[in-house]
C-alpha cells in the first residue's frame, strides 16, 4: 500500500496520492464514502441548509447563480463542484473565495486519518474535503454539485433539504444508462422525503415523476410549478411565491435561471426581487459561454455531450458573424459523434485536436466521426490548430473553442489575451 504523504506536504503531492490509491477513477456507490463520513461526523452538517444540483448540463451556472443570490442577501455560502477548469482549489468555494492549499491538505489529512482500511477515488475525497472545510466554516447554505448520476453519486451522502435536476439527456451511459428514462431516475436519487425536488427538465421523464411520489418528495417542475416567459428584450417568471417580470436577459442559460428562482423561492422566500434580478441577469461563469476577445469574438465553452451542443448551438446562431471557426477536442467516451452532427452544418471551418491522456481522443479519430460531406483540419497540438486560425482571423468572425473542460482549460492557458487582427 501506497504510503500518504507526509505532514505538511504540498497539494500536488497529495493530489497525485489520490490517483494513485485507488484503481479505478470512477466506482460508483456509497457505502464506502458513507462510511468514513460517519467517522468524521460529515454525513450532516447540523443546520446547514443543503442544496444538492444534478443534471446532464447546467449544474454549474445554476450553483453560481444560486451562490450569487444567496452572497448578495447577505448569507453565508459553500459551493462544491467539479471538474474544475484551471485549479483544483476551484472545487471548494466558500463565500466566493477558493479553497487554499492549506485548508484543502489539512482536510486530506484528518480524511486519510480517519479511512483507515477504506479505499476511497478521487471525487471521494474531493467530496469528503469539502463537507469538512464546510462543516468547520458553520455555513448557512451549502451547495453540492452532483459529480455524475446523482443515487450513487458520493454528494448523495448528504440529505438534501432542497434536491434540483437541472436537464436530463444521454451521457456517461455506462454508468447512468443510453435511455432518458434510465437516466431520470438515476438522478431523481437525490429526492428526499417531504423535501422540495425542482425540476428544470421541461421534458420530465416518466421515471423520474415516478421516483419524486415513491419517496414522498414535493416535485416543482417547470411548465407546471413554475415556469417563464422570454421576450427579446426581458423575460418574466411565476411561480409559487414569486411572480417577476421584466428580469433582464441572463449571460448563462435561461432554463437554468427559472430554475434557480424556483429554488429561491424555497430557500428564501423573503429574499428581494432586485437581488434575485441581478443575481440572475449578471452572474457569469469561466468555461460557459465566455468570451475571451471581442472582435473577432473568440468563445470558450465546455459543452461536450449533445444536449450542450444543442444550446451552444443556438446561441453561436444568434450571433451576427461572417464566418464561424470551430476549435474542437473531446475525450473518447463522449458522444463525439452527436456532439459533431449538431453543430456541423453551422461551422464554416473545422480544426480538431488531441487531447492528452488515456482518455483523450485524437484530432483524426474525431475526424473520421464527422457527418457526410463535413470536413475538417486535424492538429496533434492545440498551438497549432490556433495559429492556423489565427493566420485567417478577420474582425468579424466567430471563433469557438469546446468539446470538454480539459480544451477550455487547455485553450485558456494558450490564449493571453492576444491581438488578433
């Protein structure tokens, strides 16, 4: 057995320990996190509001938004989430400040203290370090993003005082299941009883429904609880307790905004309507939809299953543009072909990458996965396809870089804010 790190090591040691202890990276299940909560005392949080977020897509912007809203009326708020984009200390937020090296290690280590015979991945212990560092900061609210699934998943070890699903589509169908109804009720694991469950799937499985009334859940879902109305310059909202309108036009994705509202009315349901507006309408999130140039716009987006490509692809078509350039690298066990019929028609010119890693796809696997008559340039090297954009970039053009978090990550460490024509 692999010997932990020893007192006061730096975080990159112990991050490399925990890829290297356990065998696999996912294993699903929690009866190993559950236990070694319970020997921690991290299995509750004593009057700590829970707020536990699954989905395909939209956990993240709809914990920032939520986050924003909470910061803005003056509470006291965690945020686990993941994967995170440029540093691991985004994983765990409190009050709008990441987690330090310090606190993150020490956290390690009360966890491998405590494990003792317990083999525990990766997102294990991220989960258990961050129930840690909440516990001790004595939070009013604390928000889990979901890792994957939701039953099974390690955040589930919490009961949630308010459980949200943000959308429902096909990914990881290994784990979760390759039909909307398996996957419904995967992440419908985080219902509890008696409980609010909010729903922002317009098209809510059967299952799911199903699962909300087996556990005595109080489902809310959209288009029936709550629901909203866009128009082109604002947007308007009903539901239990609030009835808004006139809310300016969120940057991050509308569904997820109804979404968060309808938690907000739950949570708190005395928080004033101009709080709600500018958390809703002004948060924004690294590695959706961000823009990283202006003219020509260059957009970073993790989009990286179907149901993401569908909205990035609305959103790129709003967009006046003469021509759209498309940097793309994805990971071999999403759905790259999907990904690539949604969006190949709207790009004029392609350029697929690797990405590193056993898990990464390479730019001519991606390549051989394009529609009929799509065709694309492929590059072993992200700096290339770049500079190969770049040699043909006028000021009105559209550039979008997407496909997974590591090619935002990877892009973003590229790009220093260049001058590009």
């Amino acid at each position: 057995m692999q010997a932990a790190p020893p007192s006061g090591a730096a975080l990159t040691t112990w991050l490399d320990f925990l890829l290297a202890i356990h065998p696999t990276e996912i294993d699903m299940g929690l009866a190993r996190v559950q236990a070694v909560a319970k020997r921690m005392e991290l299995d509750h949080l004593a009057d700590t509001k829970v707020v536990t977020v699954a989905g395909t897509n939209g956990k993240g912007t709809t914990c920032a938004m939520i986050e924003a809203a909470l910061q803005l009326s003056g509470k006291s708020v965690g945020v686990y989430s993941s994967p995170h984009l440029l540093n691991y200390n985004e994983r765990v937020r409190i009050n709008g400040v990441d987690a330090t090296d310090v606190a993150l290690v020490a956290a390690f280590e009360a966890i491998e203290l405590a494990r003792a015979e317990i083999s525990l991945t990766f997102f294990e212990y991220a989960t258990l370090a961050g129930l840690y560092l909440f516990k001790a900061a004595k939070l009013d609210v604390v928000l889990l993003e979901v890792g994957l699934g939701g039953r099974l998943d390690a955040t589930n070890l919490i009961d949630a005082d308010i459980a949200v699903v943000t959308s429902i589509d096909l990914d990881h169908q290994e784990y979760l299941g390759d039909t909307r109804e398996l996957v419904g009720a995967e992440k419908a694991g985080i219902f509890r009883a008696n409980k609010p469950a909010i729903v922002g799937e317009g098209d809510c499985p059967e299952s799911l429904i199903q699962v909300a009334e087996n556990t005595g859940a109080l489902l809310y879902r959209v288009g029936s609880e709550f629901s909203y109305q866009c128009t082109a310059q604002d947007w308007h909202y009903q539901g239990q307790r609030f009835n808004l309108s006139q809310l300016p036009l969120p940057f991050l994705p509308q569904p997820n905004a109804a979404t968060v509202i309808a938690v907000l009315e739950h949570l708190c349901p005395t928080i004033p309507a101009a709080i709600v507006a500018k958390a809703v309408g002004e948060t924004q999130l690294a590695g959706r939809l961000e823009h990283l140039s202006q003219s020509p716009k260059v957009i970073v987006d993790v989009a990286h299953n179907p149901h993401a490509a569908r909205y990035l692809k609305s959103r790129l078509a709003a967009m006046p543009k003469a021509r759209l350039f498309a940097l793309c690298g994805m990971l071999k066990d999403k759905d790259a072909r999907s990904v690539l019929q949604v969006l190949a028609t709207d790009v004029d010119e392609w350029f697929l990458c690797d990405l590193a890693g056993p898990r990464g796809a390479s730019a001519i696997e991606l390549n051989a996965l394009m529609p009929q008559g799509a065709s694309a340039q492929t590059f072993a090297q992200m700096q290339d396809a770049w500079q190969a954009i770049k040699a043909q970039l006028q000021a009105d053009d559209v550039v979008i870089v997407f496909g997974s978090f590591y090619t935002v990550a990877g892009f973003k460490d590229l790009f220093k804010g260049e001058e590009l024509v």
